[in-house]
C-alpha cells in the first residue's frame, strides 16, 4: 500500500467517524498494512554502529577511517597517511634489502617473505582505503539511511542477521591473525638465537632482521628503540590489514542482506491484491536497484584489493607452508605452531572473502528464481511485464571480483590452495 493509498484511507475512515459518530474499528488485516507503512526503527543508530564497530574502531587507531570531507579532516588525514606510510616503509624496505643482499644463506629466510608480502598487502590495502574513501564513504552513510528506512521489523531482523555472520567472521580471522601475529613479532625474536656482536657481546634480533643503509644500529640504545619501533610498527600494518579486512566483510555482507530484503518483498507478492500490486511491484524495483547501486560500488572501489588479496594471500600461504616444514625439521615446537596459525588465518581469510562474493552472486540470483515462481501470469498485463523485468535484470547477477581478472567464489577460494600448493612444492625443491 502506497502512502496516498493511506492518506486516502484515513480520510475515509475520519469521515465515516463523523458520520455516525462511532468507533471505527480497523481490520487486522489494515492493521497490519498500516503499521507497515508508519514502521520507524528507532534503533537504527545502534544497528549501524553494530554493523561498523571493528572496522571502525581498528581503521580509527590509524587514522584512515573515511570522515567528513572537510578542510581540518583533510588534513588530519594526509598528515596520519604520511606518517604511517613513512613507518611502514620504515619497517619493510630495510628488511627487503636485508634478505635478499645480506643473509648468508637465503633458504633459511624464504619463510619470512611471508612477512614481506603481507606488509605489502597492508600498503595496498592503505592507499586504496585512501584513493576510494568517497566511495567508502558513501557505503557507510548508506548503511546508516537503510537501516533508518527499513520498512518492518522483519526487513530489520534480516539486515541484522547478515551483520552478525560479518561480525562472526572478523571475530574469528581477527583471533586467528593476532594469536599467530603477535607471538611471531613479539616472542619469536626473544625466544630466537642471540646475535653475537665483534665485541663478544649478544643481542636479541630484531623481529624484522635490516639492513638500514644511511645508519648503523648495532649500538645501545638505538637498538632497543629499534625493537620497539618495529613491533609497534608490525603493529600498525596487523591493523591496516585486519582493520579493512573487517571492513569488507561488514559492507559486504550488507550487500547481500539488501537482496535477502528485496527476495522476502517479493515472496509476499504471492499474497497479492490488485489494488496495490502496482505500488508493491514498484517498491520492488526500487529496493532491488538500490541493491545493485550499493554492490557495484564495493565492487568498483575495492577491486584491486580483492585482486592483490587473492594473489598475495596465496603467495603468503605458501611460504608459510614452507615455514612450517622448516621449522618442523628443525624441532621447534612454537615456531611450527606459530607458522601453522598463521596459515591457517590466511586460509580463513581467503575463504571468508571467497564465501561471501559467493553468497553475494547466490543472493542476487535467487531474486530471478523466486520471481519466476510468483503467480506472474494471474498478474494484470503491465505488472506482469514488470515481473519480467526483474528477472531478466537478474541474468546478469550482481557479484565481486578481482580487477575483472578473478570472480570472489568458493572456485576460487579452490584455485588459491591449489595454487599455493604447487608454488609450495617448487620451494621444496628449491630447498633440497
């Protein structure tokens, strides 16, 4: 039912009210109509945040959290982007020019290439949170106005449910990274073996061995501060990289519950009425299209974080596969465990990224399907055609992917251990 359809029906009924001068009692059936229409959610600040809250509370701690385009946040924001891209490269370039023009022997270090690669992946992942904070921007302010306009309590329900799977999801990739993560740059160099100096004296090495080519850092105390800064820099990159990890599966998933929303409108039309059918049909239309504006907008604006996600995850893992079997035949225990959880978070990764483009092409399908199965053809001549519109529409299903070079499903999440698998078997050749 339309708003003028309700406006005339109050009217009416105040009318006949002043007629007969007796209570006008609603049928539950208008009720239920009307309270559909005047439905308000109240709660839609906290559902938002809820839908937001890692994301937003790990992407704040390093300042790239999307804000107001405004002069003072501009320049809040370059001035944190140049600092915490001039630590990050700080931390990875020396430990690239380290591994690969001074270890004695480079087999022993293959495994921490690993860390390489998933420092690189925090930078790309960093800049284009930065190049596309518009378009980010304009996902978040839109989660918000959703869940503002949601039309019944059931639509709600069904937007919170796809938050709490996003939610789920980060928990579990979040205590996965930071159980391997942190052990690895905080415990494994203490646990390591000591570095001894000309003097005869030791050191405990660094969690990123260096080579920092304009100074020298072998004395006390920039050594220490060195450490230090290193952690606090790895740190950093864990929040980039798990910060907007978080933040793709929460947009995302709401993504897809726009179309579970659309798909449960369209059900109710089997329960149609001739006098509103029009206006319900248009809703339709208009919710399914606000669903595909909001997923090409993901699509377009983190495309090449799903591609560099895809590729570096599967170089990371086998690398980390790797480590594991040499840290394995070298008999320590926690380093093997270590490697092994990190592993593991990648392959979470990867396959929470792989599920939820998937479930995003299932959802957006499925609009075609439960559309084809309404009673179409009992529809009055124009509505049926709209109908069809849909479903053709749905032919070409909304879905993400990598720089169109790679589509985000569980195929592809096959193709990543697949591939990390032969690339780790040439390693062990290499190693041999």
């Amino acid at each position: 039912m339309s708003v003028n359809t309700f406006r005339n029906l109050s009217n009416s009924v105040l009318s006949h009210v002043g007629r007969n001068r007796k209570l006008y009692i609603l049928s539950a059936d208008m009720s239920e109509k009307i309270k559909n229409i005047i439905y308000r959610n109240e709660h839609y600040k906290s559902d938002s945040k809820y839908v937001i809250h890692i994301a937003k509370t790990l992407l704040t701690l390093i300042g790239i959290w999307p804000r107001k385009d405004t002069f003072l946040d501009n320049v809040k924001m370059y001035t944190q982007t140049v600092t915490i891209f001039i630590l990050m490269c700080f931390l990875l370039i020396p430990h690239v020019i380290y591994t690969y023009f001074d270890c004695e022997d480079l087999t022993k270090y293959m495994k921490v290439i690993a860390a390489q690669v998933f420092s690189l992946l925090a930078i790309i992942k960093f800049w284009t949170l930065i190049f596309n904070r518009r378009e980010i921007r304009f996902c978040l302010n839109e989660i918000e106005i959703q869940y503002k306009d949601v039309e019944c309590e059931e639509d709600r329900m069904i937007m919170l449910n796809c938050a709490k799977i996003g939610r789920y999801f980060t928990m579990v990739y979040l205590a996965l990274g930071y159980s391997g993560a942190l052990p690895y740059h905080i415990i494994l160099p203490l646990i390591s073996e000591r570095i001894v100096k000309a003097d005869n004296t030791t050191q405990i090495p660094l969690p990123y061995l260096s080579d920092y080519v304009f100074f020298v850092i072998e004395d006390s105390p920039i050594y220490e501060i060195t450490f230090v800064v290193q952690m606090c820099i790895s740190c950093i990159i864990m929040t980039t990289n798990y910060g907007i990890y978080s933040l793709i599966a929460s947009i995302t998933m709401h993504s897809c519950c726009l179309f579970e929303v659309t798909n449960r409108r369209i059900e109710k039309l089997r329960n149609w009425d001739k006098r509103d059918l029009h206006d319900r049909i248009a809703d339709i239309v208009q919710c399914h299209l606000k669903a595909i504006e909001y997923s090409a907008v993901i699509g377009k604006s983190l495309s090449f974080v799903f591609l560099s996600e895809m590729i570096g995850c599967t170089i990371v893992i086998c690398f980390l596969e790797f480590g594991v079997i040499m840290e394995w035949e070298d008999h320590k225990t926690f380093s093997t465990i270590t490697y092994f959880v990190l592993m593991t978070s990648m392959f979470v990764n990867v396959f929470i990224i792989s599920f939820i483009g998937d479930r995003l092409k299932q959802e957006s399908e499925r609009i075609g399907e439960t559309s084809y199965f309404l009673p179409w053809y009992d529809f009055p001549l124009n509505e049926a055609k709209n109908v069809r519109t849909i479903i053709l529409r749905t032919r070409l299903p909304s879905s993400l992917s990598g720089a169109k070079i790679l589509d985000l499903s569980l195929q592809a999440f096959c193709d990543v251990v697949k591939t990390s698998a032969a690339y780790f078997n040439v390693l062990r050749a290499m190693a041999a």
